[in-house]
C-alpha cells in the first residue's frame, strides 16, 4: 500500500509538471486580467511567469505561481502578497507587500527586489547580486550577497538555519539566530540596532575577511572557530569565554567581557583592555609621514613583517609603505587601502598569498636604469602595475608581467617608439600599428624608443606555471624559432624548474649593447646570458623541436639584480671556452666545450643553433652534422684530442681579430688555431688573441681549433721555478739547466699533439740537453722530470 501511494505522489507531481503553463506579459496592465497576458487568462499555482522588459505589472490581488521571472527593464509593483512554488528571479523590478514562500530567490546584477513587510520563507538560497530592501526574513536556509550588491534587512533577520555570506553591502537591525558568518574581503555587514546582540552560537562559525559592525557580539563558549582577517568593530560589549579568536585583522569594542586566558583569547591576549584595538598581524598604522617598511614603529603591534608574520595595510590615511631593500619576507600580505612600492632594486618575498583590493594602483613595482623591483609570492592573482625601464635608441625584447598588457602601453605621445611581432612560420618581423590590441603576457615583442622611458603595465599577476604554445611551421633555416615573454614579477632562472622539454635547451636575449648588437645565450652551463638570469619584462627567444604546449615554472622565479639585458656582462663557463670574433664595429661568439655529458650530436642543454644577430654584423659558428651551432658541445677531451672546424660569413674586407678566453676551464688542454688561408698556426695558449684579414670571398670553413688533452701526467707542473728552459730550433729540442738543477739527473719526454710519445731520452748532469725529433712545422709538448718535479713546455719544430 505504501509503494502505490508513494507511486500515486510522483504520479500527481509529474501530472503537475506537464500540465504547467509560462504566462509571458502581453503588455503593461493589472495581474488579475486576462488581456495582459498571452495566454488570455491569469496565471495559476502551477504556471510559469514571465514578465518581459518595458512591460509594468500591478499586482492587484494576492496569488500563488511556480516560478516567477522579471526581465531586465520588466517592473512588478503591488501592495499584495504572493508565492511561488519554486523560484523568483529578478532581473527588473519588483516591490511587493509579502512574498510568502519560495524555494530560492535570486535578484540579478541590475535588479532591484523591495518587499515592505516580509519574506515568510525561502527554503533554501537567497542570493543578491544587485539590491534588495525587505522588512523581515523570518526563515531561511544560506544568504548570499555578492561584491558589489546590497541588501537591507530593516527589521529582523529571524532564522538563518546555515550560512550568512557577505561579499558586498549587508545591513541588518537585527540577526536573532545563525549558524555560519563569513563576511568576505571587501564586504561589510552592520548590524544597525546597536543593543541588539549577535550571538555565534553553538558549533557556529565567524570569519570576517571584510568588515562586521556590532553593537553587541556573544561567542558562544561551544562556538567552533572565529577568524578575524578584517575588521570587527563592537561598540559595545564582546563576550568571549572559552575560543581562540584568530586571525590577521583588528578588533576593538568598548568592553571586553568573560576573557578568562587561552583559549578565551583575542589574537593571543587572555585579557583585552576595554577600548583597545588589537591586531593579528603587523598593520601600517594611520597618519604616517614616514614611508620605510622596515621601521618597526610604523607597524601596529611593532613587528616588521616577515617570512612568519603577515602584513596589512589598511586603513591608510597618511603615507604608504615603500619597500627600498633586499631579503625582504612577509607570510601573506593584504592591501585594503593605500599602497605598496617595491623600488627598482627592492625585493619582496611573501610566503602565502598577496590579495589587493586597491586595484593597480595598490601595488607597484618600479623600474629603471639600474634594474627593477621584485617580488616573489606563492598564490593569489593581486592587481599591480609593473614598470620596465628602457633605454633609447636601440632594440629591446620586452614582455609582460601583468595580463592586461595593450599596445596602446609601449605608445607614448611624443615619444616615436616602434613596436614589432615576431612570425615562426615566415621568421618575418612585423610592425604593431594598432594602437588598442591586446596583447598575450608570456609573449614577447621587440620594442625602440626614441627617448629613455618608463613602460607601465597594469594587470594581474601571477604566481603559477604559464604554458604559452610554441609553432613549428617554418623553414628549415628558421624552423621553430619563437619569441616569447617572463610572465612573472620577478627574475627567472633558466636552470631552475621544470621547463617544457620540446625545445633545444638554449635561451637566447637580444642585447643592442653586446657585439655592436648580438643575442646572448645559455644553455644550463655556458653563454653570455649572466647565470642564466632573465629578468622581468625581458622577451627571450626560444627554438622549437615540436609544436605544442611550453611551461615557463614558477618554481624558475628568482630575486636577482641583474638589470633589463643592455650592457655586456660575461659568465662564468663550465668545460667551454669563449671565442671572441671584434671588427668592423661589431662582434660575434662562439662557445666550444667538452662536458661531461657531452656527445658528437647534438645535446639538448648542452649545442646550441646558431641564431644570426643581424645581416651587417661578422658571424662565426661551429658546423655540426650540417647544423650551424653558437655553443657547441663535445665528447669529453681525450689525449686523442678534437679538431672543431670554425666557420667565419658576413665579413666586409678589413682587419679581424679572434680571442680566446676561459682556457682554465679546459686545464692541461692546449688549444690552438689553424688560419687554413694563410697556413699561420696559432698558439692560444701563448697568445689568446689572433688578428687576421678577411674579405667576403675567403671560404666560410677558414679556421680549425685543435684541442689537445693533458697526456700522460702533462699539466701537473710541479714549477722548478727559473733553474730550467726549454725551446726548440728547427728540429732540435733544447733543454737548459742552470744553478743546482744542473746537476740533478732526470728523463725527458716528448709528445706530440695528439698525445703521442714520440721519444724520450734520459738527462744526466750537464747545462745543456740536446734531442732532435722527426716532426714538420707543428708543435710538441715537452716534459722534464728532475728530482720528483715537473717542468712542461711547448716548442714549435719545423
């Protein structure tokens, strides 16, 4: 019997469902006649409303219907009471005496919802995007009022059976019984009746983020948590017996009542002093003139914030702080008014999340000739406005580190400035002359002014991973080549993080300053780029080896003060030495190495392609398997050595020269070089500079770089100071010894460059030692051993 009258129910509510008619207003006029609705007739409890915009209803009798919904610019207006069934949703207006019950009532952005008496019930959500003025709420099941929206309640608020959420404007003049408050960062819930209480009651919760004004609150000694990360002001007495109040915010009421030590604690204190404003966290106080962050009396409470404490600036009514140092630490920071100034230079690093309700305005990050502001953060999307200082009168590859950026940022009036694209599939440079376009934040751009200035860019930051998609499309010469941005408000470092792994390993950045004009590199262990550093607002060039998605790591973010890439500075190499090529007014490099994990291919993070600076400027490369490499990698160096054909294109007829730098990197090695066009062989390791003249017509493949390694025990030179020489003359090898060292006996070795023993001979006592070998025009290493000491040399025999 049950089951069929259970299946009757379900029968009877489906019969309703299908048998629900939408009455859609016909045109203005009374509820209650026919003619001003489409259906000829008045809606009934079981049909759908629909009130449609320019269109004024009266409601003239009380009525009950399903749901209920008031367009946009759609007006509902009567003393009378109604119900629904289900749902109202206001996009319009509406002003009515009572709305009996419904299941859920929603005012839109734009609407506006008055009842004059009171709502009787919603069983379950009210929620208020817009404005909302009712006399009373007696039951309810969760409130909420969106940023931006305001409810006024002007009498009671009776029954919230789960919870009161405030994000924007909540007035009430009394709140007799609710489980859960959270008043959110940027909402402010007043109780107006100053002798009315508010109690959280039992298991009840109170999070304050915003602002709550009380006359009177009760903790309820079973009440489960109250959080203040905002403001609580009670005007009058706080009555608190047994829970720890929380939280980074400020509270203070005329008395404080029943404190009686932890857990019944304020931010800690067991027992408040009436009248007193407490904080729970470091708060910048009001009224300042001075403006320096680490200055401990400008804080409430007298701690600077740091990696432990949090910061708040709220409240602000005189000077705002400026953060001019570095190592500076926060665990969370909140900006409610006023602002925060990181200067060029400066650094912040907050261990939790930044939130600014300011806008941009409330967090800035200044820039200029010496470098930029800085700041780390591990969550949060604030507001800000990042500079990028630039310098005139050359290229700059520059990015974003906001998600606003336009074009209209890098246009100045009166400033000429020039804003260009770079295209994978056709390696073409392409000049942005929309002045309002958007423009992606991981990208980059290159960029020239006329005059030095400051470029603002206002937006969110970020503090996740960004994952831009690298083409590739293009030709074989320029394939995958892709121009991309630092998204972050910091440094990053390219050999820190988990970056995209579809690319060759190297960053290259455009530097006007370096090699008359010339991309710096790094590949995880050499190159010109310092240490790897890529500042914030720097766009750096990237090669593909697929398309598809590429991740530049938060983790990578990094304080450094290396400035915006326009003045040379050299790095410390790893296995690799530098070859320098100056003439013209121009340079150009070239890395050649031998690390560890080095091979005859090429080694991601450890080759990398040549990327031409410019078509005016003299190039030199390494050739390996028909790709032209700026660093290269080899097998680790052998006694069996390396020749590294090196290639030399762009030249104009003039004077040269090559130098060689970072030879202790390869110790023991020696290195030297063959001009194949005039026959010179050159010794770098006697000289780290060769000057030659070139022309356009030489072969590319003019030079080749002999690297040898340390033989048999050569390059532990155990010096015998001044008492030996050793040279060469034609094929005789000479070896002098003057003072005690001349009548120490001993053995000579001879080896060849590859490593090879090509003769030996014992030393007994004398001045003089003399040794012909058979080699032609190339040079030997020389080895002396006296006394358990060393003595190597290197001689040229012709």
């Amino acid at each position: 019997m049950k089951k069929f009258t259970v299946l009757l129910l379900m029968l009877f509510a489906l019969s309703s469902f299908l048998n629900a008619t939408t009455f859609t207003s016909a045109g203005s006029g009374d509820w209650s006649d026919g003619t001003t609705w489409d259906q000829g007739s008045v809606p009934g409890s079981n049909d759908d409303v629909v009130i449609l915009p320019g269109h004024t209803i009266a409601l003239d009798q009380d009525d009950k219907v399903r749901n209920l919904t008031i367009q946009s610019g759609g007006e509902l207006i009567g003393n009378k009471k109604i119900e629904l069934k289900d749902d109202l949703l206001v996009y319009g207006y509406m002003e009515v005496k009572e709305i009996i019950k419904a299941d859920n009532i929603e005012v839109a952005v734009g609407g506006t919802l008055k009842v004059t008496d009171k709502i009787a019930e919603i069983k379950d959500d009210l929620v208020v995007y817009g404005y909302m003025e009712v006399g009373k709420i007696e039951k309810v099941d969760n409130i909420n009022v969106a940023a931006g929206a305001t409810l006024k309640v002007t009498d009671k608020l009776e029954e919230v059976k789960n919870t009161l959420t405030v994000s924007g404007l909540m007035e009430v003049k009394e709140i007799a019984d609710v489980k859960h408050i959270d008043v959110k960062l940027g909402g402010t819930l007043t109780i107006t009746d100053a002798g009315k209480e508010l109690e959280i009651q039992k298991n009840g919760t109170l999070n304050v983020s915003g602002t709550l004004n009380v006359g009177k609150l009760k903790i309820n000694d079973k009440a489960t948590s109250v959080t203040i990360d905002g403001t609580l002001t009670v005007s009058d007495k706080l009555t608190n017996k047994k829970v720890s109040i929380t939280g980074l915010g400020e509270v203070s009421a005329n008395e404080y009542k029943d404190f009686n030590g932890n857990p019944g604690s304020l931010f800690g204190d067991g027992n408040p002093t009436n009248g007193v404003t407490y904080y729970g966290a470091p708060h910048w106080k009001e009224g300042l003139s001075s403006t320096d962050w680490n200055l401990s009396a400008n804080w409430e409470t007298g701690n600077v914030p740091s990696a432990t404490i949090s910061a708040v600036i709220r409240n602000t009514t005189g000077s705002s702080p400026i953060i001019s140092t570095t190592g500076n630490n926060a665990k969370s920071l909140i900006i409610e008014s006023g602002s925060l100034t990181i200067e060029a230079g400066a650094e912040l690093t907050v261990a939790e999340d930044v939130i600014n309700t300011v806008g941009n305005a409330g967090l800035i990050i200044q820039s200029d000739n010496t470098g930029s502001g800085s700041l780390i953060f591990a969550s949060g999307t604030p507001a800000a406005t990042v500079q990028c200082y630039v310098d005139a009168g050359a290229w700059h590859q520059v990015s974003s580190a906001t998600d606003a950026t336009n074009t209209s940022d890098f246009y100045e009036t009166g400033n000429d400035s020039w804003l260009v694209n770079h295209t994978e599939s056709t390696n073409a440079w392409t000049y942005i002359i929309n002045t309002d376009s958007a423009l992606s934040q991981n990208q980059g751009f290159d960029y020239w002014v006329t005059t030095a200035r400051t470029v603002a860019f206002t937006g969110n930051l970020t503090a996740t991973d960004q994952s831009p998609s690298l083409a590739y499309s293009g030709s074989a010469s320029t394939q995958g080549w892709n121009l991309l941005g630092n998204p972050f408000s910091s440094a990053i470092d390219w050999d820190a993080g988990s970056w995209g792994t579809n690319i060759s390993g190297t960053v290259y950045i455009w530097d006007a300053a370096f090699n008359g004009g010339d991309y710096r590199t790094w590949n995880g262990a050499t190159g010109d780029l310092t240490d790897g550093i890529i500042p914030s607002g720097q766009g750096f060039f990237v090669q593909a080896t697929s398309a598809g998605s590429f991740t530049i790591p938060e983790a990578a973010r990094i304080h450094s003060a290396q400035s915006f890439y326009k003045s040379a500075n050299d790095s410390e190499p790893t296995q690799y030495v530098r070859i320098q090529l100056d003439g013209n007014g121009y340079g150009n490099t070239v890395y050649v190495g031998f690390p560890e994990n080095g091979t005859d291919g090429f080694d991601y993070k450890g080759d990398a392609t040549k990327l031409y600076s410019s078509t005016e400027s003299p190039q030199i490369f390494v050739v390996e398997n028909e790709k032209e490499l700026c660093i290269n990698a080899n097998a680790p160096l052998t006694v069996n050595g390396k020749t590294v054909p090196l290639y030399l294109v762009q030249v104009i007829e003039g004077d040269y020269t090559l130098t060689i730098s970072d030879l202790e990197q390869l110790p023991g090695a020696a290195v030297l070089l063959e001009d194949l066009k005039t026959g010179v062989t050159h010794d770098f390791n006697q000289s780290a500079q060769y000057s030659f003249t070139a022309s356009p017509d030489d072969n590319p493949a003019r030079f080749n770089l002999h690297f040898t390694g340390t033989p048999n025990g050569i390059g532990d030179d155990y010096e015998m100071g001044s008492g030996i020489n050793i040279y060469a003359s034609q094929k005789t090898i000479y070896i002098r010894s003057t003072d005690e060292v001349a009548n120490q006996p001993g053995m000579v070795y001879v080896y060849d460059l590859m490593g090879r023993m090509i003769a030996q001979k014992d030393l007994q006592k004398g001045e003089l030692i003399q040794l012909t070998v058979n080699l032609n025009n190339s040079y030997a290493i020389v080895k002396v051993v006296k006394e358990g000491k060393i003595k190597t040399g290197k001689v040229f025999i012709k």
